[in-house]
C-alpha cells in the first residue's frame, strides 16, 4: 500500500528548496534530493499539485512545472485520480550524464575492505565441514565471537562477561531492535543533530518523538541544551556517537561525558551508545573510547565490524546487562533468528588481528583526510573545513545555504554525496556537507574539482536573496 506525504509535511522536509531559478526547477531539485536519500521512500503518494501550491505559496502551475521535470527525469509517475507516485531510483540515474567516467559514491561513508580479511575468508572456509555440522546461526550469537568481544571490554577496563553480549546483523539491526524493545509509541528519545540518520529513522520507526540536541565541529555538544532536554523531556533513552561522531567527526571530553551522564541518571534515562566509529582512531594514539570511565547499568553500547573491517561484514553487536540481552533476544525472533555461523567465524577470527586492522585504517583514512582537506583548501578556500583527529568524514559549512542544490549539480558530474539535511533530526543544515574520506586520496581530488566547478554553476544559478558568509579553513 503506498504512503502518502502531506503538503505540510513536504514542505517541513524540504527546507531551504529556493536554490536556483527557475523556482519550478529548484522545486523538482528539492524533491529529487529526497528521494535520492531515500527521505521520501519509492511508492511515496506526493501531495496534489493545488495541495502543495498552497503551502509553499506558489502558483499551481509552478509546481505542475516541478512534477512535469520530475516525470522527465523518471523520479515519479503521474496517474489520472491517483496523483504522482514516486518511483524507485534506477540502476543507471538519470541524474548521472555519461562522458563522466565511473562515478564517485560518497553517500556511504565505508572504507574499502581491510586487505587481510580475503585472507581470513579463506582460512575459515578450510574449517567449513565443522561449520556446517551445527544449525548455522544462534539467536545470541557464538561463544567464540562473544568471548573475544567481551575480552576487548574488558581490556578497555569495561569488565564483559560473554552473557553481556548479543551478536546482531549489523549495528542498525542492533538499533533497531534495541529501538523496538526500549522505545514505546510517543516516547521521547533524545538524539544528536547532526545525526546519523538511519539511528534516527530506527527511532522513529518505534514511535519515538524526537529531542534533538546540536553538536557542532567547533563546540562539541550543546550540553546546557542537553541537561535541559533530560530534565524537561524526561527521554525513555538518549542516542549518542560520543567517539568521532557521524557525521561531526567530534569526540566527547571527560566534561562532556559527565555532564551527560549526570544527567542522564537523574532522569533515569538509557544512554545507548553507538560506538562504530570509536576504533576509527587517527590522531589521538588509541586514547579509548569516551564513556570508558562509566561502568554502571543503564548504559548500552552498540558495535560493529561495518566501519572497521568491511561493509559486508554484517555483524554487530550489542553490550547491556543480561535482563536486558534476555528481553532482546524474545523480541528478535520477530525480526531475524540470529546470525550466520561463518560470518560469525570470521568475526572472531578478524578480532585476533584486530589491532593491525586499527593501525591500517588509521593510516589509510588519515592519509585521505588529510589530502581532501588539502585539496579544499585550493579549490573551495571559502569553506569551512574542520580537522577531526578520527571518523569517516568531514561536516563542512558552505559560505551559502545551498547544499540541496550542489548535491544535484554535482551528481551530474558523477560524485553522489548526501545533503547536509539528510542528517537533521529537526531541520536546517542547508548550509552543510557530509565528505567522507573513505576512498583513495586521487578519488577525493578528483571529487573536489568536480565539487568547484558545480559550486561555481550553483552559486551563479542561485537566486539573489541566498545569503552568503565569510569563510576560512580552520
């Protein structure tokens, strides 16, 4: 059955759409962007074209201009009496011109695979024939992987028993069912903005209500907001990436996390901690994770191979008390009956070298940091380009709000990037840009010469109203 979008609710979504002329154009742009990020869902029912006229205070023939465009570009369907659907991206998008060589993806800020892991592959298959004699996955997960991650707690002074762990498929299955099993419809959960956005669709999936608390490149955390936001609200949990955070690349101080924590055990609120970048260490020389100090109940933390090892390493995992690993695992059945054994060999496997794999990536990604930030420096020199001494990315302010716009611009140039919106919990960061630096360093150059010639193309087509800033690199 196909969704539908309000008129209001679209125009919330779209934010700071005017970006070009025509404004027909700009429109469709605006849409486009949020079915590239999969913020408007395909099959998603658009709101009709006097509907949305009113709210955006357009002329109706403005916006059967923008759906016309987005008909064009096959991004939805229109049928008489049933309004305008929109469509599933295709293989080959139409936004992508040809001539511009293999694109560059930068929406999914993943490292290639750690080179050793063909090699682990290969040795687990030799045990294959032991492998298959069991039933192929458990609901908890093996007491191989669950033992050697306990042991990495407690060598992190975090003292893990093997019964504290659940394996999961991914750390967003982990989010999800902790989401399910924690949040109840109309709970209000507290959340990071900028945020990783597929925790806060998790979130909101189980009917939570949103608490948005800003973090910034230059300030960290907004802690004043942050303690208001645990007394007032009275969140069931707050979500946080205090270790190099997505997409921010900041890292939470000792005063951070005491602020927090204090906070959070006055209220009675579940700090779930989302550490999947904690191991993305770069400059800080292994300094551990931000919350290590904090040892007591009611703070959960959530991991993964995912950013370390390789994306298609799908296993995460999940540290809380064993009440807790006990209601997990009777909601899960729901949803997946546990883990494949072999991915979960190798898991075990990858943990016994773990630390040349911590070495490696933080060679490789500071390798690529550096160079991008580098090349920004020559090409877009008006950004404002931060330093983060770990993570997968860069949170980059434009000197104008026209991020929507550069993320189309660019697709045409072959380089998919997602919006500075994609990572709201409540609006704005029109003025934002996520860049990983997950590829080689020649793909990032290659990207930011791409980025300054749209840049130039969108800041020339933007209407004279857009506002622009000074700015440096810092």
């Amino acid at each position: 059955m196909d969704s539908r979008i309000s008129a209001r609710a679209l125009t919330s979504v779209l934010g700071g759409w005017r970006t070009r002329e025509p404004a027909y154009e700009a429109l469709a742009d605006g849409i486009r962007v949020l079915c590239v990020d999969n913020r408007l869902a395909p099959g998603t029912t658009l709101p009709a074209e006097r509907e949305l006229a009113s709210a955006l205070g357009l002329s109706r023939s403005t916006v059967a201009a923008a759906y016309e465009s987005l008909r064009g570009s096959t991004h939805i369907r229109s049928v008489r009496g049933s309004g305008s659907v929109t469509l599933p991206l295709r293989r080959h998008d139409p936004g992508l011109t040809s001539g511009t060589g293999d694109a560059i993806d930068l929406q999914q800020a993943s490292p290639a695979a750690w080179p050793g892991l063909a090699g682990v592959f290969s040795e687990v298959a030799q045990n294959a024939a032991t492998l298959v004699a069991g039933t192929g996955y458990d609901m908890q997960g093996s007491s191989t992987l669950r033992s050697r991650i306990a042991e990495r707690y407690t060598a992190r002074g975090l003292p893990t028993r093997p019964d504290e762990i659940l394996i999961t498929n991914g750390a967003q299955s982990a989010l999800h069912l902790l989401a399910a099993v924690l949040v109840g419809r109309g709970d209000r959960v507290l959340v990071e903005t900028p945020t990783y956005p597929h925790a806060a669709e998790a979130m909101r999936a189980a009917g939570a209500r949103l608490i948005g608390v800003p973090v910034t490149t230059a300030d960290g955390w907004d802690l004043d907001r942050a303690e208001q936001a645990f007394a007032r609200a009275l969140p069931v949990l707050a979500y946080l990436m205090p270790d190099f955070q997505n997409p921010t690349g900041r890292s939470m101080g000792s005063d951070d996390v005491a602020r927090i924590d204090a906070a959070a055990r006055r209220t009675g609120g579940m700090l779930v901690l989302d550490e999947t970048t904690a191991d993305l260490d770069i400059d800080r020389a292994g300094a551990g994770g931000a919350f290590d100090a904090v040892r007591r109940a009611g703070v959960v933390r959530v991991g993964s191979f995912g950013k370390s090892v390789w994306g298609g390493l799908r296993l995460g995992w999940i540290r809380c008390e064993e009440p807790l690993v006990r209601r997990l695992m009777a909601a899960r059945p729901v949803r997946d009956l546990g883990s494949p054994d072999f991915e979960q060999a190798v898991g075990a496997a990858v943990l016994e070298r773990f630390d040349d794999v911590v070495a490696q990536r933080a060679h490789v990604l500071g390798a690529s940091r550096d160079v991008l930030r580098e090349r920004l420096a020559v090409r877009l020199p008006e950004w404002r380009v931060p330093r983060p001494d770990g993570g997968v990315s860069l949170w980059i302010e434009l000197d104008a709000p026209l991020s929507s716009a550069l993320v189309m611009e660019v697709r045409s140039r072959g380089v998919l990037l997602s919006a500075g919106a994609r990572f709201s919990v409540d609006g704005g960061y029109d003025r934002h840009l996520r860049l990983p630096f997950t590829t080689s360093p020649e793909r990032l150059a290659d990207a930011v010469d791409r980025l300054a010639e749209s840049w130039d193309r969108v800041r020339d087509a933007a209407p004279q109203s857009v506002p622009v800033m000074d700015g440096a690199l810092v």
